[in-house]
C-alpha cells in the first residue's frame, strides 16, 4: 500500500461542437481506451479517471476543482 491508493487523477478532455457529434463520440471513445489501459497496464501511483466530455460553454473551470477542494487529489 502507498500513500496514494485513495488518490485519484483526472484525465481532461476538451471538445469542439464544430465537429459534431460523431467526433465527439469517438474522442470519448479513445479517452476511455486510454484510461482504461493505463489503469490496467501501467504501474500508475493512483487511479487515472476520465472526466465527461462537454462543450466549453458549459465546462465548468478546472480550476474549480483544486487538490485544496477535492479530498482525493494527490498534492
């Protein structure tokens, strides 16, 4: 055990709407195959979770999401 096994690691993923929404679908599709994989395959410190995708006009800033604001953020 290591003192980030109840620590967690957004993976943020932006989007486009000028792409519609079939890219959109597909980017969500890649991000989670990547998650998915490097949770299972690499020797990541804590657990790596995708954050649904959403247009920018009502993505709500990262930065509202502090380590200072989340009890499970690493630092």
């Amino acid at each position: 055990m290591t003192i980030f096994d109840n620590y967690e690691v957004w993976f943020v993923i932006g989007s486009q709407h000028l792409y519609g929404p079939e890219a959109l679908r597909q980017v969500t599709k890649h991000a989670e195959h990547v998650v998915n994989s490097l949770n299972a395959e690499a020797k990541l410190p804590c657990k790596l979770v995708l954050k649904p995708l959403a247009p920018p006009r009502t993505r709500s800033p990262i930065s509202a999401a502090t380590p200072t604001t989340m009890t499970n953020a690493p630092g």
